[in-house]
C-alpha cells in the first residue's frame, strides 16, 4: 500500500490559501479516482481506493501544518507503510508559481509541516512533490502569504497547478519516482537551484 500525503491546514479560513496546496491535490485524486475521503483515523482524514492498479490511502492530516508527522507517523505504522513507499504533496515557497518538482528524498528547506514529519519519522527518505507558490513579487512576510487567500491571478491558473500534482502523483504510484523526475522537473524561468 502506497500513502498519499497532502499538507495543509484544517478549517474553512484556510481552505484557498497557498499552504493547503497538499489538501487541493489529494481531494483532486480522490474525485478523479471515487474515493471518498470521508473516514477519520490517527488526526487525519483519508480515504482508500485504487490509483494506478494500486492500493492507495489518501490523507489530509487535521493537526495543523507544523504537527503534519503526529497524523503521518502512526498513519503509516498502522497501515505498515514503509517511509519510500510515502509521497508528501506540499507548498513550496522557494519554487515560482506553477512550478512543481519531484524528489525521491531531501531535507525540509526551511517547511515547518516537512520538518515535524521528517522529526517523527526519522528519516528525510521519502518522495515528495514540491508546488511553487512563490508569486514572483517580494514579500514582506511569507507567512503571511502562505496563509491568505489566492489572487485573482493565481486563481485563473490554480487548477492547472492542482491538475499538475494530480498527474505527478499518479505518475509516482504507476511508474517510480526516477520515471515521474525525468517526466515533471522541469525548471521554471526564475526557480533557484536545488538544494540537494
């Protein structure tokens, strides 16, 4: 069984901010694929079905972003998920808007949600996709940013953006992590290098 992760923040006054991006893209696999997403275990609420001729829990964690491991960690211990077999769908503030990067492992860079699962779970060893939301002006506080609602410009392209995890997520759980980098990395103008 493969776990599909998206981070975010629970309650409807963060529902269309760029820190629910994880949120956005598990509920757009569990409607392109019927699950519902319904049932409530270890603070988050997941839903299982089949993506990919695979079996997948999805989960949105319920404890605020900077807890996201205190839902994943026993999430995955019940359901005896191994960490690679784990695909984290987050916002990425050092990433432009619309851009999304595949990586099979890697440090937090600075994402409170990244640094608690990586804390609980001992281990950076996992998949993840990263989603640009940088809005490509300066901004006096990121925080405050990741936690207000889209621009009207952001939102003309948010379900491009939403679709494009979607896919990457689909693309990791049928085919590997190594197919799904060499199919979505590709660097957007502006992006500043990886950090490996």
């Amino acid at each position: 069984m493969l776990l599909v992760a998206g981070l975010g923040n629970p309650g409807e006054q963060y529902a269309a901010t760029p820190h629910n991006m994880g949120f956005l893209v598990v509920d757009r696999l569990a409607a392109r694929h019927g699950i519902r997403m319904t049932r409530k275990e270890c603070q988050a609420i997941i839903g299982q079905g089949n993506i990919g001729g695979k079996t997948v829990l999805l989960a949105k964690p319920q404890t605020y972003m900077n807890l996201s491991g205190v839902a994943i960690k026993p999430l995955m211990e019940r359901n005896e998920i191994p960490p690679s077999n784990l695909i984290l769908v987050y916002d990425e503030l050092d990433l432009p808007w619309g851009s999304l990067r595949v990586r099979p492992k890697g440090s937090a860079a600075g994402h409170n949600g990244i640094t608690d699962v990586i804390a609980k779970l001992g281990t950076q060893e996992f998949p993840r996709i990263r989603l640009g939301v940088h809005p490509g002006h300066p901004l006096s506080s990121g925080k405050d940013y990741l936690l207000s609602r889209f621009s009207r410009q952001q939102n003309e392209t948010l379900d491009a953006l939403v679709d494009l995890g979607a896919d990457a997520a689909e693309s990791m759980i049928a085919e590997g992590v190594e197919k799904s980098m060499a199919k979505f990395n590709r660097r957007a103008q502006g992006a500043t290098p990886e950090e490996e």
